[in-house]
C-alpha cells in the first residue's frame, strides 16, 4: 500500500556475517535463531515494529521500525539476541539504519517496499567494509552535523558489539529492554544467576559507554523530530 504520511520511519537492512560458512543443518538451525529473534523482537518492541523481520536471499534481512528513536536500541537487540539464540555459533550481523520517508510498502514483506529510508539503508550496507558491522545514515540533511554526529556514535558503539561474548549479549539483551540487573540475572538466565556476575558480563560488555551512547541519540532524534 502506498504510505499517507511522509513521517519518518527507520528502515534495518542487514545481512548475517559471513554466512556462507553456515551449511545444512547448520544453516536451518541460524533459520530458526532468525526466527526467534524476529519473535523476540516484536515482543520486545510492541508497535514500535509493526511488520515481522523479512528475511529473504537467505541471509538478508529487513526489518521497520516506526519510530527512529528506537532503531539503534532495536539494530543491537537483533546482534544480542543473535548471539544468545545461536550459543557456540556467535552468529553476528552487520545492519544499516536509514531514517527518512517511505513511499510505499506492501503488504506481502518490507523488503517490497521503496522510499528515502530504503534507498540510504540499502546504500549503507553494500558500501560498508569488513571492518564495519553497523553503520546510520538520514535520508534528509544526510551531510548534516547531526548526521554526523549520530552514525560516529553508531560506529562507536559497533566496536563495543564486535567482541561481546554469548553471555555479555544475553546480559546486554535484558538492559536494552529496560530490565534491572537483578531482572536480567532472574529473567535472563536458566537457571538464574547473580547480580554481580550480571554487572561483570555488561561491564566487560562495554554496556555503560553503550548506554550513553542510545541516550545521546534518542534524545537527538527526539528534539530533531
């Protein structure tokens, strides 16, 4: 259907690092960690997300996010949720945020869709090098100061999300979600475990400067819009 609203939406395009590695039932089981993340993620996020992850070329995905704000909290909720949901594997994923209007999307998948936002989170992705695993860009005053402030933020925190370990993303999994880290050590981990080690894993995670770093950027993006 064709968008009435010019409002600006965030669009994840990503793709699973290094997948070609992944065969048989290897691969069905990153399917079904796929699976479980898209799950996860619209139970996480609510009406913030309001199409289901579309996975397609096998190891492509696309995902809308209704409001901006939100899109890097939700872009590092998929690498954490990944990472829990594929164990040894440490399956990650390189993603690509791009903010602006969409034209139009049917009702059949995201990845149909077209706009502002597809076209420069599209471009993000196939420009990024080896070394980059998520990157941010605005389909409007994309050159802008506040552009530019935003994806070295992403980019930032990208470093952090590189080396997190199976345990530092299900701990980062529960702090995205707003959850105490005595929530997380009961919620999170079967069977629980202790509050202290839940700060050590989102120490060693990077979780502090991370946190900053979202709400550096969805106040930006709340002022801006």
């Amino acid at each position: 259907m064709a968008s009435d609203q010019r409002a600006p939406c965030a669009i994840i395009t990503g793709d699973i690092v290094d997948s070609s590695r992944y065969t048989g039932a290897e691969r069905r089981r990153l399917h079904a960690a796929m699976a479980r993340v898209a799950a996860d993620l619209q139970a996480w996020f609510g009406p913030a997300i309001p199409r289901p992850l579309d996975v397609y070329r096998g190891d492509g995905w696309q995902l809308l996010v209704r409001d901006p704000r939100l899109s890097l909290r939700v872009g590092l909720a998929f690498r954490a949720l990944l990472k829990t949901h594929t164990g040894e594997d440490r399956a990650d994923s390189r993603l690509a945020i791009g903010v602006g209007p969409i034209d139009f999307l049917p009702p059949e998948g995201v990845s149909a869709g077209d706009g502002p936002a597809f076209r420069v989170s599209g471009g993000l992705l196939q420009s990024m090098t080896r070394r980059e695993r998520m990157d941010f860009g605005l389909a409007e005053a994309s050159d802008s100061l506040l552009a530019r402030s935003l994806r070295v933020v992403v980019r930032l925190i990208d470093e952090w999300a590189w080396n997190w370990t199976v345990p530092q993303a299900r701990a980062v999994g529960g702090a995205l979600r707003g959850l105490t880290q005595q929530e997380i050590a009961a919620t999170c981990w079967q069977p629980a475990i202790t509050q202290q080690a839940v700060a050590q894993h989102l120490q060693r995670a990077g979780w502090h400067t991370i946190g900053e770093g979202l709400v550096y950027f969805e106040g930006v993006l709340e002022r801006s819009g």
